[in-house]
C-alpha cells in the first residue's frame, strides 16, 4: 500500500483536482491497491486564513476573506460533482465555514489571537479540502471517506509546531485502519491533536509529514508527495533557472536541502520514513509522466560533489562575544538551552576556534525575544564586562550547499568560496554540518540571488554557464558584436557550455535592460521601446544594483567618458571587455588602477582589441611575459588605416585619394588626421610598451609625422582634404624615392629599451614588413627566447568583423 499525498497547487483548482482524480484511477488501476490520500488545504487558503485570523485580532473584519474561501470551495463543487451531489457537500462546506465565522468573530472581539485559536483557524484548510475532494473522489471510487487526522494523530501542545507521540499514534492510525479496510482514505494533512481534543498543526508545511506519519504507522511501501515542480531539484527554481532535477537523495541528503529552504518537502517527513526505510517520491501532479525524486536508502553512487543548494532568504545573527566565555565549558550549554526553553528555533551556530565569540542565527521574527532573554539570563556576566554587547545583524540569508559526496571531495568549500568571492558576496559567516553533509554561509539577503546563481554554475559545471554582459555602444562594433553572438548562440552553448545575455545595452541616446537577456533578434525596437535616456552613471547603477552573476561590462566606444567608471565597475567585481583604447593610453597611473583593482577583485579586464583588432597580440605579449620571457624589441606595423594607405599608394594615384577610398571603406576615424596623425598609433605602442613592463607615458612615445603642417592645421574635414590635395607634389616625391630605390613606404613603431617611437621608413625586400598587404597588421616580438627568428602575428587588424570577433573572444573568457 502506498500513501500518496497532494500539496496545495495540486488541490488549487477544479482542474488540478480532476487531474488528481486520474492519477488515482490510474494507480488503482496499475496497481490494484487502494492508495491513501493526504491532502492539503487548497493553494493559498492558509495564508488566507492566517492572515484573516491576524486581522480580527487587529480588530479588522474577515467578511472579505471569508468570502474568497466560500467561492474557491463552490466553485470546484459546482465544476466537479454531479448536480445531485452538490447539495450535500456545500452543506456540510457551509457548516465549516459558519463554524469558522463564529470563531474569527470572537477573535475580533477579543482582540486576542492564542496559537491554540490560530491551530484551530486553519485547520479549516485541510478539512474543507479533504472533505471536498472525498466527496469528489466517491463519484469514481465509492468507498472513499474524508478521514479527520486531528483524531488520529496525537501530539503535545505546542500550537503551531506539536510534537508527535509516535507511538499512540501509530496504534490509533493502525486501530482506525483496520477497523475501514474497505475504504479509501482520503485524510486531513496538517492538522493533529492533544490528549484534550484539542486540535494543533504540525509546522507549515506540514501536509507532507502527516503522509510520513500514517506511512511508517501502517508500513506503507511508498509515500508518494505530488506537488508542482519536478522533483526536488538542484536549487528553488524560482531563484536558479538552471535548477534541473535530481533522480534520487538520501533521507539525509533530503532532509539538509530541506532544512535549509527546499520547501518542496517538509524536514520532519524524513524521520519516519527514515526510520521504516520506506522511500519516499517526490512527483508533479501537472507532469505525472516524471518519474520523481527518489529519496531512499540504497542511492546510487553519484558523481557530483553536491547534490543541491539551498537557502533560507531572511534571518538575523547575533554575536555573542567577550573573554568571559573562553574555556567555559558550560557557556555555549546554557546558552541554548535558554534558547530551547525560550522556544527560540536557533537555525544554524558558528563559533570561533579561540571560543571568543559564538554566533547564531535566527528568524527575524525570534531577534529581539533572543536578545532579551540573553541579556536576561547573563545580567552578571554583561555587567562585569565579561560578555560584551551583543550584536544583532539584519537581513541576512543562508545559502547551504548539501551532499553526501562532500565528504569525500576536496575542493567544495574552495569552489563555495571562489564562486562567491569572484562575485563580490561578502560571506559574513561560516557553518559546516558536524556530518559534513553541508556547508552553509550567512550572506546578505541582498546577494543572495546573485549567489545562488554563480554557485549553482561552479558547481554543476556540465551544465552551461551563463555570462551576463551590458554593452555600451552601439556603432560597427557593437552592431557586429551583437550579430557574432546571435549567430553563435547556439554553438557556444554546445561546445563551450557558455550562454551570454545581454542585460543592457546603452548608446547615447536611449539604454535598455533585462536580466533574462534582451532578444538579440530585436535589440535595437527594444533599445527604442525604452523609457530610459541614456545616462553613463545610471547605467552603471543600474547594472550594479541588477546583481547579476558572472557580470561583464562591455565598452565598445571610442569615448573618454566610460574610462572614468571602470574603477568603480572593477571594485564591484564586475570584469571588463573593452575595445576602447583611451583607458589603457590615459595616465599611467589609470592604467595600473586597472590592473590592481581587477587582481584584487578577483575580476578580469580585458583589452585584446585595444591592439590589432582581433588578433593575439596583448595575450602573447602576456603569455611571454608570464612564462619569464623578457622583451628586447618590438617592431609593428599596428595601424590598419595607414598599412591601407601605403599598401595603395602606389602607381598613379594621388596620395589624398588613397586617403579618401580608405575613408570610403570605412577604415579611418571621421577625421582621418586621427589616423595619419599617429596619435591611435601611439596608444597601441603606449599599451604595448606598458605590457612590457615599462611604465612610459603618452609623450614618451616619439611620434614622425606622415603629414605635412599645412594639412595638420585645417580646420575642418574638408580643408583638411583640400590642404591633403595641395601637398599631392610632396608624397608623389616620397613615393618616387622609394620606388627608385626598391623600396616601399611603412609607418613603422619601435619599443626597444624601453624607448619607444613611430616613423615613417622606407623599407627594402629583405625586411619583413615589406610584403604587407591590405590592412594587414604585423608586430614581431624579439625576446630573449625569440632572438634568433622573432616572433611574428600578422593579420587584419582592423575592421568591425575582426575587431567585434576579438571583444567576442575576451568575452567569453571570463571567468575561465
Ligand atoms: P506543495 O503545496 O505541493 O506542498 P510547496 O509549495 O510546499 O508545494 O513546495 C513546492 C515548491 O518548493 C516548488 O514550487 C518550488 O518553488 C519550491 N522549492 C524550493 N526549493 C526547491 C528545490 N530545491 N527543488 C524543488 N522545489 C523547490
Ligand atoms: N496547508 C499547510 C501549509 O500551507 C500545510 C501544507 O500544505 O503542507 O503550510
Ligand atoms: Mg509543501
């Protein structure tokens, strides 16, 4: 025989209850067994009560309330009995809730509401549910009858969490049994009883245990708990996306990710099941094809380290601290038991090796009882100053990471502690199970999201990890960067595990946001959809506030003005990917506060594109340097603007119409003096020097001009052109010295011994930089390891595609 039981959603509808109908038609029929049925109050229905009950005794009136009640209950009647069976089951509803009405008005005219009267209040719940769907039920199986558990199960008198006597109950669940065999019970969860008839609740949530309770008292073979979701999963699927089911748990497994927040099964329901061995399904009444969660004594060996992260969203600590508690063995003894006694439900401890401090944590509602009570009971000791104040901290959470394999892998707590440090969550406390089945932190409620998140990708690293980036700038580069990521979406997720969402997207005029990541099929109607000006400083605001895990802050514009927030975006363990040059080529100084906030936030900054577009220079550069090589000479060609210019300033053409097709392409900057001027040149040679090791400043870098004064000093765009054509005589003459003496025109940067400067040279066949063609870049690193033959990387440096694939690249090393 089995017991299966069905949570409040599963009885929340004229729909969901005739789907629990065909899940016992079919386990009558597979089976050939009657099952018995544990049910809870429908959805909702006793926080509906709790809350009418808190009212009346505020002395506010309930008619409301009781109104939803008496219409939830009628209206599945009427959808769900035969017209001659309706009357007497809205009768006997109607007494329930007269019954209720009378009692809520002496609440309310008392102005006094007893945890005895509260049990009471919403017992209503379950008896109403139970008494309706028995009715419901006995139009397909006639043997079935609403079982009231308040007589079946006895438990002491604590109202709200009474404890169960096992043993009388187990004789009187047994006597009742057998004295209905031919029935089919359909039983109040929930709800039990005192030795004086007194009716109690066994803790919210409680519908689960009552399942456990007859299982274990009648040996059943299975309990069964149908609920909403699919199992008990790696995490509250409403906080982790990611959360996927898990096939099976052991009792304590279940009961550590239940104690700490899985409310999909209440703790105390392992105990009995425990204790007979009878395993327990957890399954989904809306997606009965799922085979379960199996919580059971024989699991398989599993290969995770964890089997689940849990949490509790609110909780308070105190610190108990002072020199008067070290080496007394009593202290922390008589500490608890005060709070036992109190009836104060300690959630987790922490004490601190030296026995100086013990910290505990509680419900925010038990804070201030427990402060004084302790202040009470330690009076003396407060006053010799042998205990110090005690500290209450608010809005906090627990996050606990829950499985047996703990045990026995290293590296838990480590992957615990990095994925949480390398996103900013500031761990306030620490508690490891004396099993070391679990591992719980005390965070602040407000990251607790964020954390959930980023420990659930480190630890179930099969399953893809999602990067959330916010980008700013929307021009050639981001346009394109935008594309490559929706077109690879699909094989970044299957080949690199990594799934990317853009959270935010700002330009300069308007800025959009979503945390689930906005469509980047239409990015650019929601960016005009938005309500939100572009603003820098809100961006970055809001992206902070957003919390989201494994955050990237994307800039891919030319402008000065974002370089101003990366400090701040850094020291919010937010990484950086930027395209943007002007950070790196400021001040050196900026450029090492870059680099120091990232390594001590634990973040990444990177800059791949600063130099060459896409192609690997600043990370061979980085690997040389971090495998012990030392640089002695770099040689490049880093300005794909100019490589264009000379590569086509050849034959008859004039050198102000190369610039101005390079202009056409799309290869220049709006004012192609920005190019030919060499200062974009500089930077990268800066940058690169600086990656060197050489702490050089802009005005270090000695630049040759390309142009002559004349064209330097125009004032606009087009006088620029004009003076460009009036100089045409100057760069024929250039261009015909050099093709005379076999030679090709190259602007050309030099760092070596940590001097570094761009010229324009003219160089012969038997250099290296001679066959450069398009807007090739080329830069070769002489080293101590690479003296004889340098080495080179050669390739487009520039252009959206490249320059869009290389912030792509650093973008999705992240965190790797
Ligand atoms: P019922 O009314 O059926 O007893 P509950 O609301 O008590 O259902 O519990 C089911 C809910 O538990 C799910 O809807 C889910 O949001 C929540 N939950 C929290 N943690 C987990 C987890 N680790 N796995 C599955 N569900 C979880
Ligand atoms: N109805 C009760 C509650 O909401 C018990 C349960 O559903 O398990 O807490
Ligand atoms: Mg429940």
């Amino acid at each position: 025989m089995k017991v299966l039981k069905f949570g409040g959603t599963s009885v929340g509808s004229g729909q969901s209850i005739s789907t629990l109908i065909d899940i016992l038609k079919n386990e009558v029929t597979t089976t050939g067994k009657k099952p018995i049925v544990v049910l809870s109050a429908m959805s909702g229905v006793t926080n509906l009560l709790l809350s009418m009950a808190e009212e009346a005794a505020d002395g506010k009136d309930f008619v409301a309330g009781l109104a939803e009640l008496e219409r939830r209950h009628f209206d599945v009647v009427k959808e769900l009995l035969e017209i001659q069976n309706q009357n007497p089951a809205l009768t006997r509803l109607k007494l329930n809730f007269n019954q209720l009405e009378e009692l809520l008005q002496g609440v309310l005219t008392l102005r006094e509401l007893t945890p005895k009267t509260r049990d009471l209040v919403l017992s209503y719940g379950e008896r109403c549910s139970a008494m309706m769907i028995s009715k419901i039920a006995a139009q397909y199986f006639p043997e079935a009858i609403y079982v009231d558990a308040s007589e079946l199960i006895k438990t002491d008198s604590s109202f709200g969490n009474a404890r169960v006597q096992s043993e009388i109950t187990d004789q009187v669940i047994r006597g009742f049994y057998n004295g209905h065999k031919d029935n089919m019970l359909f039983v109040t969860g929930f709800i039990a009883g005192n030795d004086q008839g007194q009716i109690t609740t066994l803790g919210r949530g409680g519908s689960d245990y009552t399942a456990a309770i007859f299982a274990a008292a009648l040996n059943a073979a299975e309990i069964e708990i149908w609920t909403d979701v699919n199992g008990m999963m790696t995490a509250d699927p409403r906080m982790v996306k990611k959360a996927f089911s898990l096939p099976e748990l052991t009792y304590t497994e279940a009961m550590e990710l239940s104690y700490f927040g899985a409310k999909v099964i209440y703790p105390p329901t392992m105990i009995p099941a425990f204790m007979k061995r009878i395993p327990i399904v957890i399954r989904n009444t809306f997606e009965p094809e799922f085979k379960g969660t199996f919580i059971r004594h024989d699991c398989k060996p599993s290969n995770l380290a964890i089997k689940g992260i849990s949490s509790i969203n609110n909780i308070s600590i105190l610190n108990v601290q002072g020199s008067g508690m070290v080496g007394k063995s009593g202290f922390s003894g008589r500490l608890f038991s005060l709070l036992a006694r109190e009836q104060i439900n300690v959630i987790l401890i922490t004490q601190s090796s030296s026995e100086h401090s013990i910290t505990f944590a509680v419900s925010p509602g038990d804070t201030e009882r427990a402060l004084k009570v302790i202040e009470h009971e330690f009076e003396l000791e407060l006053m010799a100053k042998k205990l110090e104040n005690i500290d209450i901290e608010q809005d906090l959470a627990i996050l606990a990471v829950v499985g047996e394999n703990m045990k026995e892998t290293p590296g838990v707590s480590g992957k615990l502690f990095s994925s949480l440090g390398r996103n900013g969550v500031n761990v306030r406390a620490i508690a490891q199970g004396s099993s070391e089945y679990n591992i719980s932190v005390i965070i602040s409620a407000s990251d607790l999201n964020k954390a959930l998140n980023a420990v659930h990708d480190a630890f179930f690293v099969e399953l893809t990890k999602t990067l959330h980036a916010f980008c700013l700038g929307t021009g050639n580069i981001g346009k394109t960067l935008f594309n490559q990521l929706n077109a690879h979406a699909a094989f970044l997720k299957e080949n690199n595990g990594i799934q990317v969402k853009i959270a935010g997207i700002s330009n300069t005029r308007k800025m959009a946001f979503n945390s689930d990541g906005i469509d980047l099929n239409e990015w650019e109607e929601a960016l005009e959809r938005s309500h939100d000006a572009a603003d820098l400083a809100g961006f970055v605001a809001k992206m902070q506030s957003m919390n989201l895990p494994n955050c990237v802050f994307i800039d891919n514009t030319a402008s000065p003005k974002p370089i101003a927030f990366y400090g701040d975006v850094l020291k919010s363990t937010i990484s950086i990917v930027t395209c943007n040059k002007i950070g790196n080529s400021g001040p050196y100084n900026q450029y090492k506060l870059f680099r120091d906030a990232a390594r001590q936030h634990g973040v990444d900054f990177f800059y791949e594109t600063n130099v060459g577009a896409g192609l690997p220079i600043i990370r061979t550069l980085k690997d040389l340097m971090n495998s012990g090589d030392r640089v002695q000479r770099i040689e490049a060609i880093l300005s794909g603007t100019i490589s264009f210019i000379f590569n086509n300033f050849k034959g008859d053409v004039s050198f102000h119409d190369v610039v101005k097709l390079a202009q056409e392409k799309g290869y220049t900057e709006p004012d192609p003096r920005d190019d030919l001027r060499g200062t974009d040149f500089m930077r990268k040679m800066l940058i690169l020097a600086r990656d060197a090791g050489y702490s050089l400043e802009a005005n270090d870098v000695k630049i040759g001009s390309i142009l002559p004064q004349a064209c330097l000093d125009a004032t606009s765009v087009d006088d620029f052109y004009a003076a460009l054509k009036a100089e045409d005589a100057y760069f024929a003459n250039l261009k015909a010295e050099a093709e005379k003496n076999g030679k090709v025109l190259r602007y050309i940067g030099i760092l070596e011994n940590g001097k570094a400067a761009i010229n324009l040279e003219m160089v012969g066949e038997d250099h290296p930089f001679f066959t450069l063609s398009g807007s090739d870049n080329i830069i070769s690193f002489t080293t101590d390891r690479y003296r004889e033959r340098p080495l080179v990387v050669k390739g487009p440096g520039a252009g959206a595609e490249v320059t869009a694939a290389g912030v792509f690249a650093d973008l999705i090393n992240v965190g790797a």
